[in-house]
C-alpha cells in the first residue's frame, strides 16, 4: 500500500504561528549581564555613567585610545588601531599580552562565549549598529 506524500509531510511539519525565539536578545540580555561582572566596575555603557575606564558605547569601529578627555596610556594612545571585533577579543582575553604597556588591569575572560555575548551587548549599545 502506498501512503500520500503530503499528508505525511504535513505531520512532520513543525506548527506554524509560533514566534520564533529572539536569540539576538537573550544574546544582548546575557551579554549585559556579563558586562555587569566583568566590565562595569571600571566602564561605564555610555557617556552618562560613572567610569573609572573609558565608557564603551560605540567601541567597535573607534580609533583605540581616542575617547575624548580620557587620560589613556602613552602605549594606547599610540597604538593606532581601530577596534574590531577580533581585537575587543583578544583584549578582553589578556589585555597586557595584547599591549603589554596600557594600564588597564583585569583577570581576562578567556570564554569565548562570554566574549560574544559582552560583544552582543556593546553592538546592542552603540550607535552606528
């Protein structure tokens, strides 16, 4: 006996009318979490807060030790590169390898996982995303 094809592919047809799930939000969700442990102790999201670092809204695509009236290191200053998305990585993972004479200190986040999610989070804030 031969069966129809497209009742049987109907079954095995998810239901329609379901939302898909936001991953790009839980992403930024998960993300702001994480920048919350690791990141706001010293920086601030944006221009507003309170920082002891540079605020990073909109560091990807910035010129490295350019934000306005920050007092970067000499090494920063001058390092002359844009953030990307590889860099923010290895920065985040050991910033004083990376640029062994900046100031900044901090364990690292060696979890690449961790890092996208934070790299979600500060995409989610910037303004030219």
């Amino acid at each position: 006996m031969r069966l129809p094809l497209l009742p049987l592919l109907l079954c095995l047809t998810p239901a329609t009318g379901q939302a898909e799930p936001d991953f790009e939000a839980i992403k930024i969700a998960a993300g702001a979490q994480a920048f919350a442990l690791a990141c706001a102790g010293c920086h601030a999201a944006d221009a507003t807060g309170d920082s002891y670092g540079p605020p990073l809204e909109d560091v990807s695509g910035r010129v490295a030790g350019t934000w306005f009236d920050y007092p970067y290191s000499d090494a920063l200053r001058a390092a002359g590169f844009v953030w990307t998305d590889d860099l923010l990585r290895a920065w985040m993972a050991d910033n004083t390898a990376f640029l062994p004479d900046s100031k900044m200190r901090h364990d690292g986040i060696d979890d690449p996982v961790v890092q996208e999610l934070i790299l979600s989070y500060l995409h989610s804030i910037s303004q030219g995303e």
